[in-house]
C-alpha cells in the first residue's frame, strides 16, 4: 500500500476530498514519514490564510487500486479522527 498526501475541503455538504473538485489531486509520497512531514508543513502553511477553516491536507493509507482503505488517515483533519472514531468503536464492538 503506498501513502498519498490528500487535502479535504469543507463544503456545505461536509468534509470532502479535493479529489472531488477539478484541479485538486491527491499526492503519491515515498512513505508515511515523507507523507507526513509534507502534510505538516501544508498545515502550517496554511493556517494563516484566510482558508485555514476550510482546508485540511492529511495523509491516506490506499490499496494498490487507489481505492482509500478504511481507518488509514493521519491528520488533524476531522475526516481523519472520524475515521479514528469509528475504527475504535468498531474495534471495542
């Protein structure tokens, strides 16, 4: 599985992944660490613009298919700790 950098941006519909909206595309990174450390220097960057509510940039575990594989979000954006949430529930169940 390799690691990719994603941003999520708030719509009135929620969290959603740039993926979603033409000219945004998530990223492939050489591993978790590399994923990570470009995602907290986008996060930082971010935080003082006037979009900083409204972005989010994480990182997203993804099958060999591109298909995002459940619970495998690092980030400080809230799709990422839903994720967590729900991985935790589901774990304790």
């Amino acid at each position: 599985m390799k690691w990719w950098l994603v941003v999520f941006i708030l719509t009135s519909n929620g969290w959603e992944s740039g993926e979603q909206f033409e000219g945004w595309w998530a990223i492939e990174e050489d591993s978790r660490e590399a994923c990570e450390t470009h995602r907290d220097f986008a996060n930082k960057t971010n935080e003082t613009t006037p979009l900083a509510s409204k972005i989010c940039f994480a990182c997203e575990q993804r099958l060999p298919d591109g298909a995002t594989t459940f619970g495998n979000c690092t980030g400080p954006c809230e799709p990422c700790e839903t994720n967590l949430d729900s991985s935790v529930s589901a774990s304790n169940d």
